[in-house]
C-alpha cells in the first residue's frame, strides 16, 4: 500500500500550493509580456529577444540551489526587476531585467515535478498572464507578477515549499552574486533615468495645466542638420532648445550663433559627450562646454543636460554652483537608433502631454558630420502632429520659467 511519504509531491502539497507554484513559473512570461507594453519594447524582434532573454534566466535558475535563504533573494530581485522596468524605455535594460526577473522568480521555490495536474495549472497561469495583457496597464501586470514571486519566496522560506538539499556555502555564493548584479544594475539606472531622483535629479516635465510642451535637440551642432531643422521649426512659427556639445561648438561655432541669432535656446550638454567623464567629481566638462559658447555667442546657457542622462551627487553639485538647472525630459523619440521617421515622430506624439519635454537628437554624440536625416525628416510630421493635438512647442525657459542665459 503506498503511504504518505511514498506519494508523488503534487498529490501531498494539494492543489493549492500546486496552482501557486505554476504562477510563479507563469511570472516571467507575464514580466515578457509587461515588457512589451513599452512602446520601444514592443517590436517583434524586441520582444523575442526579452522573451529569450527570460527562458536563459529560467534555465539559469535551474541550475541555482533552492533554499530557503536563496528563495528570499529571489524574491528580493524580482521585485527589483519589476519596479525598475516601467524607468526604462530601451531594449538593453529590458533584457537584463528579464533575465534578473526570471532567476529571482525561478530560485523563489522549486519547480513541482511535472504531472497532468501542473500541466493543466501552468496552461491556466499562463492564459491568466494573456488576459492581463490584454486588460491592464503595465503596472498593474507588474504588480502581479510580483506579488506572485514574493508570496512564493516567502511560502519557500517558512517551509510551505519544500526545498532540495544543498550546500550552504554554494547558495551563499549564488545569493551574493545575484544580489550584488541587481544592486550594480540599479545604481546604472539611477544614475542615467531621467525620472530616478537618487542620484542626483533634473527636471523632467513642465507645467501640465497649460497646452505648451519643449521639443529639445541633442548632440548639436551638427553641419548637415542643425540649420535644416531650424529652418523647419522657423517655417512653423516655432523655436526649440538646442543642447550643444562643447566640441561641436568649438568645431563650428557658426551653426552656434546662427541658432543663437535666431531666437533658438542654447543648453550645455558636455564637451566630450562620452561614457565616463560624468564619474569625475570634480566634472571640468561643464566650465569648458560654458567656455566653448563664450567664444561662440559671447554668454552662456543656464540649463545643462547631461550626456545620456547619466549623473552623480557629485556632478549635481557642479552644476548648482555653476548656477546652471539640470534638465532631463519626459519623452524619448529613440531617434539615434533608428532610420524610420515616421516611428520616430510616432513615438514623440505617443507621449507628448501638457507639460512635456521631448528628447530628439540633431547630433550623434557630438559628431558635426553624422547622418540626422531621420530627424529633418521626422520634425515636420511631429509639429503638425503636437498642434493636431493642441499642443504648442515653446522653448524650455518659457516652459520652465527659468532665464535663458547668464554671464560667463
């Protein structure tokens, strides 16, 4: 006769704890499927490489030890995961998240063994995952999701799931490293999300009970587009803000006092623009991008935009003694990554509300001669998009109410 200890784990652990447990092996497909409710995410070749880089974070986590201690990280990360998707809007950070989400939710409990009743529980959770996908908003898929994961990696650490034997120290190590990844990956998201306050904020929206937004250009001056797109927003009554890289102007200052004669708002946005001058404290770009407009307009800006985003406590502080605001924005066209304008402006006019700032690029990094055709094509279907819309693009001192130049 078979006992009790002899029965297969789905029939001892009942259907409860069997339903549970396929929610939680349903939860990555559900943050897959959040993911893709970002406008930038959810390209079909986006969205296959989140939905592969959550299988490699389910398979990885097939290899991870299941305790109690490690089912607590678990849920730790997965939690992590979900709150820091809906900041990011660009396919790199999806990728990782999905993969941290799907090894915290994987090492939440371990797995049922396979059977028609776990079988027909994971169809059940997975039809459950569609629907809300189809039904609620981003967050509120997330939230479920997450509240899948940490109801099961608490059920895993009182022992309600049973876990398999390991080695303390092997669990040890894997619960460091997993931690230590989450925690290096979301200091890399607070530093460089536009909305993320912990490392030094900016400001990310304007007034929302008028009708005006900003449109704002990038990585200027730049000899093959620059003057085109001031002539577009010339030729439709509008003036834009330009956030210019100190080099560029240095290399043509020209296309600097072209803008600046005609009533276009001129921003600081670094002298190099690259990836890791932002980390010196002392942050010398700023003075010598100031510099740089000096020679070109004779003053200078007083609002800084820092390269990518990315900023530090310590550069926030230069840039408040040297009286300038820091402005980061509200809505990114992902203009640099793509030759498509009418993606380009679909994704502007998407976002663009009262009081937005929207983020376009007349530059690449600073380089006068890349190719900014997308953006001169772009810029007419988005202007008569925002007054399709009742929206009118103003300069960001305007918006802001802050001044437009200071002596330097």
């Amino acid at each position: 006769m078979m006992t009790t200890m002899d029965r297969p784990e789905h029939s001892r652990v009942g259907p409860l704890r069997i339903a549970a447990r396929a929610a939680v092996a349903a939860a990555p497909l559900g943050f897959v499927l959040a993911a893709w409710k970002n406008p930038h995410t959810d390209g079909a070749r986006s969205g296959l490489l989140i939905l592969v880089a959550s299988v490699v974070g389910v398979l990885a986590a097939r290899r991870l030890p299941a305790t109690r201690g490690l089912a607590v990280v678990g849920g730790a990360v997965a939690t992590t995961a979900a709150w820091l998707l809906p900041q990011r809007d660009d396919v790199g950070s999806a990728l990782i998240l999905a993969v941290l989400f799907a090894v915290g939710a994987g090492v939440a409990t371990e797995p049922p063994p396979p059977s028609r009743s776990i079988r027909a529980w994971g169809l059940a959770a997975v039809v459950v995952m569609l629907a809300l996908y189809f039904t609620v908003s981003q967050d509120v898929l997330l939230v479920v999701v997450a509240i899948a994961v940490i109801a099961a990696s608490a059920a895993t650490a009182i022992g309600y799931f049973p876990t398999r034997p390991s080695s303390r120290g092997r669990a040890i190590v894997f619960g460091t490293v997993l931690l230590a990844t989450t925690l290096v990956f979301t200091g890399y998201i607070g530093a460089e999300t536009p909305d993320a306050t912990w490392f030094g904020g900016g400001i990310v929206h304007g007034p929302v009970d008028g009708g005006q937004v900003a449109l704002t250009f990038d990585d200027g001056p730049n000899v093959g587009a620059t003057e085109k797109i001031m002539a577009i927003l010339d030729a439709h009554g509008v003036k834009g803000t330009f956030f210019e890289v100190g080099k560029a102007i240095d290399a043509n200052p020209r296309i600097t006092r072209a803008l600046y004669d005609d009533g276009q708002l001129l921003g600081n946005h670094s002298y190099h623009h690259d990836q890791w001058r932002w980390l010196d404290p002392r942050y010398p770009e700023l003075e010598r991008t100031q510099a740089a407009f000096r020679r070109a307009i004779g003053t200078c800006p007083v609002l800084y935009r820092p390269p990518h985003g990315d900023r530090t406590p310590f550069l926030a502080q230069v840039v408040r003694e040297h009286h300038l605001h820091m402005v980061l924005w509200s809505v990114s066209a992902g203009d640099w990554a793509t030759n498509d304008a009418q993606l380009v402006a679909r994704r502007v006019l998407a976002g663009a509300r009262p009081g937005a700032i929207l983020l376009l690029h007349d530059g690449l990094d600073g380089n006068p001669s890349a190719d900014r055709e997308v953006l001169v094509k772009a810029l007419p279907l988005i202007l008569d998009g925002l007054r399709a819309k009742g929206l009118s693009a103003v300069r960001l001192d305007r918006l802001l109410g802050t001044g437009d130049y200071q002596s330097c």
